[in-house]
C-alpha cells in the first residue's frame, strides 16, 4: 500500500490534504454496505474526501462490499482494518 502524503487539494488546487479517515457507503441493489475509518486523504479548508481509485487499500473496501453482494444481505457495516 502507497503510504497517504499530503498535497495540495486536487479540486480546488490550493490548501493541504492531509491523511486522515472517511466513511464509504456503496449501494447495489438492495445492497447498502457502509466501511467506516477507511483511509483517505482529507481537504484541510473544506473537508472534502479524496480516495485514491488506485490505490490497495481502497480495492480492498470494494473487495469487501463485493463479498457482502455475494453473500445477499442487504445492509453490512464495518468498522475498516487494513489488511
């Protein structure tokens, strides 16, 4: 996994990211699966989530709603742990 650095804010192109921690809730179907303390770099003017699309820790949060899909409940909430 890429170690999270801050930056500059991709959306508004001034300010810092900083790491920090977001909830991700994705829904399919009747689905609805919610992954909560998953990394991510936060906007430090605005608050804005930035996940990165690439990244292993974020395919690991899909993965995990993937299984939820798969086994057919219809509401999976996690506390996040990277692997």
């Amino acid at each position: 996994m890429r170690a999270l650095e801050a930056m500059i804010c991709p959306i508004r192109r001034h300010g810092g990211a900083q790491p920090g921690a977001t909830t991700v809730a994705p829904e399919r179907g009747v689905l609805t699966f919610v992954a909560k303390h998953v990394p991510a770099m936060v906007c430090a003017n605005r608050g804005g989530v930035h996940l990165d699309l690439r990244s292993s820790t974020t395919a690991q949060a899909l993965r995990l709603a993937e299984e939820a899909a798969s086994s057919g409940v219809q509401v999976d909430v996690r506390a996040f742990r990277a692997a």
